[in-house]
C-alpha cells in the first residue's frame, strides 16, 4: 500500500482515520522528537502530547508523526524488530503471535519489522511497564509504553536499503480496514513487573545489629 504524495508531504493525511484519543509527537526524519517551531531535538516531549489537529497546523515543519504510547493514549504497542522477533515473543510471552488479535498495525517495510497497537482498558494503566524482550540469534520485541513514542507515519531511516524508506500501514491493518483491538489479557500480563520474593533470612548486617544490641 504505497502513499500518495500528499501522504508523504503531509504524514498527518495518512492518520487522519486512526483513533481520536491517539496524542502525537513532531519527529524528525530520524525518529527523534522535536519542537516543530524550531526542529530541534524535544527534551520535554512526553510533557506536551499533540493533537493529530494540532500537528496539521505546523504542517511543513513536522516530517514525521510518532505515536505516544502509555495512559496519554490509552495504547500500548508491540514493536517486531527483526527476523526471528516471533520466536522471541513466543519465548518470552509464552503466546504465538497469531493468537494477537488483529488490529492497526504498520511498518517501515524492513525485514521482520512492524508495530502493533493495542488498547489498554483503564484498570490497567497503571500496573503495565516497558518490557523489552530478547533472545539470543533472533530479532528483538519491546512492549513499549509510558514514555514511549512509535513513529507511525512519515519518513524513516533507510541506511541499509532493505526498507521502503518511510512508514506505512501494513496492508489490511489501516484504520480503512480495521479498527484498534483490545489489548488480551495475557500480552497485559506480560507487562506487569514481577514482585521480588522477599527473604525469611536476615542479611548478615541485621545479624550484626542484632549481635551490637545483645
């Protein structure tokens, strides 16, 4: 699914279907977020979400458009970095990726490389945190989320010329096609740090105290 010119001079064009709630950070051409009145880089920018309506009207100085992740849109995203990033989800998740349900999804049209978004209800948005997920000959997964943005349309970087050069819906997953799912239970789970057992034995500096007051 090739964009059209407009799409490519205006990234906003091709977001215009996706979810209202979605908040949004100017980025450069190097995925990087900035300040679109100035375009230098933006120390500040999970403090100040955008509207896809506040972008548009900078159009010209925000080459790119990244996806804030976290409670800002209620969305959390899963990023497939690699060939082998499916087993590295299976590894870590204990899911198939196809047990995901559908839902947006896009990609800059390198090899084993797509994002997807999922919608967080709200009694979880506190309990989740990134999750960044790896095994050893295989492609990375993060679970990305609060803090977090996804560059989700306009230019990306093609060094390596295995890409098509800027991000794209993936075909059948555009806000034509589908709508954003609910996240399922278990990819929640995932993203929930897991509670340090706590130790019946004193360390041996308690033993000494104890010792000292004896």
């Amino acid at each position: 699914m090739t964009p059209t010119v407009a799409e490519v001079i205006d990234p906003t064009c091709q977001l215009q279907d996706a979810p209202e709630f979605w908040r949004y950070t100017p980025c450069n051409g190097n995925k990087v977020p900035i300040d679109p009145g100035t375009g230098r880089k933006a120390k500040d920018w999970p403090l100040n979400p955008y509207t896809l309506i506040d972008i548009a009207t900078v159009n010209g100085n925000v080459p790119a458009i990244g996806l804030m992740t976290g409670p800002v849109s209620l969305t959390m995203c899963v990023d497939f970095d690699g060939p082998g990033s499916e087993q590295t989800f299976k590894h870590h998740v204990h899911h198939n990726v196809d047990e995901l349900p559908p839902t947006l999804a896009w990609t800059s049209g390198r090899p084993g490389r797509h994002q997807r978004a999922y919608l967080v209800p709200e009694e979880w948005l506190e309990k989740l945190k990134y999750q960044s997920l790896k095994t050893e000959g295989n492609g990375n997964v993060e679970l990305r989320w609060k803090g977090l943005q996804s560059v989700i349309a306009g230019p990306h970087p093609n060094k390596d010329g295995d890409g098509q050069g800027y991000y794209n819906w993936c075909p059948g997953y555009s806000p034509e096609d589908i709508e954003l799912a609910d996240a399922p239970e278990w990819l929640l789970q995932a993203m929930v740090p897991a509670s340090k057992p706590q130790s019946s034995f004193l360390s041996e500096k308690a033993k000494n105290k104890i010792s000292e007051f004896a």
